[in-house]
C-alpha cells in the first residue's frame, strides 16, 4: 500500500491547525530556511547570485497566498513589481512564480486578473517571464481563466501555466489550451486532493506527469519538469534526446534546498535547470507542504524542536 497520499493529506490537515502555526512560526524558521532565500528582497537577489555562479537560474517566489483583502493583494503585488524591477538590474534571466491567491483571487477573479496584468507589464520591460503556480483545485477554473485571459484575449506571450499530473482533469484541460503552446511547469500536485479529482497512485501520478510533457513538448510549448525524482527527470531527459527536442525547448525545475548533486549534473550536462526561490514572512503554508512531501523532513523537525 502507497502511504504517501495518506501522509501527506494527515499532515496537510493537521498544518492548517493554528496553534501547531504559531509553535513552527517562533520555532520553525532555522529549518524552513533550507527552502526559503530569507525574508528579504535583498536576501533573495544575494542567492539568485550565488546560483548563477553554480550555472543554476532562479524562478524568484515572493511567498504569500490566500489574502483575505483588497489592500493586501495590491500590496503583494506592488512587492512582486518591485521584485521584478530589481530582477531587471541583474544580467541573468527574470523569471518570477506567482500564486493568484496572492493578487487576490479568492476576492474577485477579476482584480488578481487586473494586478497580474500589472506585473506582466513590468516583467515585459525587462523581458521577465512569469509563471502562474497552480493552488488547489477548487481555484483550478479561476486560474485557468485568469491565465487564459491574459495569454490568448490580450495577447501577452510572457506568462506560463502549471498544470498537476494528480488531477484527473489535466489532460483535458491541456488539450483545452494546446492551440496557445503554452509556457507550461508540469508537477505532480502538492494539494490535499480527494479521490473523487485526483488519483492517488504514484503510477498514475508518474504516467500522467509523462503525458502531459510529452504532449506539451510535441505540440511545440516551451515545457519545465517541477519535480525532484531523479527516474522521471532522467525519463523526460531521455525522451526529449531522443525525439530530438532542441535543449532551449525544456527544462529542469527544482526547489530551492532539494537535490543539490542533480541539479548540479544537469547544469554541468547543458541543461537549462531552474530553481525554484521563495524568500519573504509567509513562509509557513510553503513549508508545510514541504513537510508533507517527505516524512524525514519532519521527524528532522521535531527532533531538532524537542532538543531545543
Ligand atoms: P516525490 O515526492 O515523488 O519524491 C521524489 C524524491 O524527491 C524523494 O525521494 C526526495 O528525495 C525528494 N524530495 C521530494 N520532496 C522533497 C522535499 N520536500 N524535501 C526534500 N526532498 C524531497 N505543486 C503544486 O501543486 N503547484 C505548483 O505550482 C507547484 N510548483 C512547483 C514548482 C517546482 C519548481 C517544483 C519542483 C515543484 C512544484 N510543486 C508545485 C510541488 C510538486 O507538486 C510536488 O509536491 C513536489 O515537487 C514533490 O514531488 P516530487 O515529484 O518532487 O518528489
């Protein structure tokens, strides 16, 4: 029996428990900080440097999600204009990942449209590229509709989609938006998902992920693996040399903190490899799902609060 999904909804659910928030709030952050850049733009820019070096782009994440207000999802996103702005100092790529919750989405689909179009036209003027990570699938549809919007009514080529191989409706909805050849980051899923939308056998998960990529690539979109299993990245690698894809077509998506040596080999292979970078002060909903991805990184937590 797969205990994974099992895992990972227990620890997703217990995550949202708040006083367990505030214990990993005042003790947590020496553990997050092996996924997040720090708490500060400045912070982040210092690690997008510090990559480079290492042949390793970064896909910058200012963290933040599920706003409750108006005020906040502007500030978020004059915080994201101002990440991008600072992006377009330095001489590497500027590719940033936002969370629609993060302009506002559960408010009105519509305003987190609005100030993503405000951050698209920031990034167009530094030739910035931005992904629209995908939240959990009652927000599926809006996601989808405010990227739609965006890319195929006004016509902006520098925003990028992700879809998850868990939920059973990706395929469908990739061929939905198959025309646009989208900019497309295909991960497994790291939601809390029932059944009734999203399989829960890593087989399937694998096989789904492998379709969605080889459709994307086939069909002519520019297509990233966000995913960390060495076998899966090895099969799209494979895949993509085979069928002769030219190497600035795809590649490699990782978070920041995880699988140093694979990343490394990629990049020094020719590989486009991009990591993931979150920095800023909601760092909790990231790192939970971190947690609930691998039960090492846990015990590692708990091990390390009880010794003090
Ligand atoms: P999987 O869980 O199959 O494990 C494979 C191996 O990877 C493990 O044995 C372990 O060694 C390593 N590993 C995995 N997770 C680890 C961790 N947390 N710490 C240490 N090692 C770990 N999800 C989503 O729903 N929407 C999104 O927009 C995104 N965006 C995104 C961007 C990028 C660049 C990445 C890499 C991932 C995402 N994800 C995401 C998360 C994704 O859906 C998924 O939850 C994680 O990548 C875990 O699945 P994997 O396939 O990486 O590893």
């Amino acid at each position: 029996m797969d205990l994974n999904p099992l895992y990972r909804s227990l620890v997703l659910g217990v995550a949202n428990q708040k006083w367990l928030e505030r214990l990993v709030r005042t003790h947590g952050w020496r553990f997050a900080r092996r996924y997040v850049a720090g708490h500060t733009l400045e912070e982040a820019l210092d690690v997008v440097k510090r990559l480079e070096d290492q042949g390793i782009h970064a896909l910058v994440d200012l963290l933040g999600e599920m706003v409750t207000s108006e005020e906040e999802a502007a500030a978020f996103t004059g915080e994201i204009v101002r990440l991008v702005q600072a992006l377009g100092t330095l001489p590497y790529p500027r590719w940033i990942s936002v969370k629609l919750t993060q302009l506002g989405l559960d408010l009105d689909r519509e305003l987190a449209r609005d100030h993503l179009r405000r951050i698209l036209d920031a990034a167009r003027k530094v030739d910035g590229v931005v992904q629209v990570d995908m939240e959990d699938s009652p927000r599926t549809d809006a996601t989808l509709w405010v990227w739609r919007t965006l890319r195929e009514e006004e016509g902006y080529e520098n925003v990028g989609i992700v879809l998850q191989s868990y939920l059973k409706r990706s395929p469908a909805d990739l061929q939905a938006i198959l025309h646009l050849k989208p900019n497309l980051r295909v991960v497994k899923g790291a939601y809390k998902e029932p059944a009734e939308v999203a399989w829960q056998d890593r087989g399937k998960i694998r096989e789904q992920f492998l379709e969605l990529v080889r459709t994307n690539l086939a069909a002519g979109g520019h297509t990233a693996t966000g995913t960390h299993e060495a076998a899966l990245v090895e099969e799209v690698r494979a895949w993509a040399e085979a069928e002769g894809i030219p190497r600035e077509r795809y590649e490699f998506q990782f978070l920041y903190g995880i699988r140093r040596e694979l990343k490394q080999g990629l990049a020094l292979q020719g590989y486009t490899v991009r990591d993931y970078l979150p920095y800023g002060e909601d760092w909790y909903p990231y790192f939970s799902r971190r947690l609930a991805e691998r039960p090492e990184n846990l015990l590692f937590v708990l091990r390390g609060m009880a010794q003090g």
